[in-house]
C-alpha cells in the first residue's frame, strides 16, 4: 500500500531524474533549450500539485489514487524525454 513517505520518495526521484535528463539534453543538444526549461517547469508544477494533493489527503485511501497518477505521469515524462532526444 502506498504511503505519504513512498509517495513523497518516488516523486522527488522522478522530479529529479527528469531534471537531470534535461539539463544532460541541453548540454548534448543546445537547440532543445527552450523545450526541456518547459518541461523542467511543468515537472516543478507537477511536484508542486502532487505536494498539495498529499496535503489534502485526509485518510489513507486516497494515497493510492495519488500512487497511480504519479505512475502515468512518470510514463509521460519518459515519453517527453525519449522525444528529445
């Protein structure tokens, strides 16, 4: 069962891998700029709305609701990267 701390873990991991992976694509490939800053902000919004979500969560079932859009979201950002590059 998902937990606030998992929950929490697993997005600042994603946050930060796909923060990574976007300043390794603007230095490889400086054209894609101004994309992966987008995409480094829509991922800072996300963290931003994650974080929020898991503050109005008032008992333990809604963290796997959390846990599963956290999961999509992750194959979004791994789709928008894989598009870089």
């Amino acid at each position: 069962m998902a937990s606030k701390r998992t929950i929490k873990k697993q997005l600042n991991g994603m946050i930060f891998d796909v923060v990574d992976e976007c300043f390794s694509v603007q230095l490889y490939k400086t054209s894609q700029t101004e994309v992966t800053n987008k995409l480094i902000d829509e991922a800072l919004d996300y963290r931003d709305q994650v974080l929020a979500q898991i503050h109005q969560a008032k008992t333990k079932k809604d963290y796997p609701v959390i846990y599963e859009q956290l999961e999509d979201k992750a194959v979004y950002f791994v789709e928008q990267l894989n598009g870089l590059q």
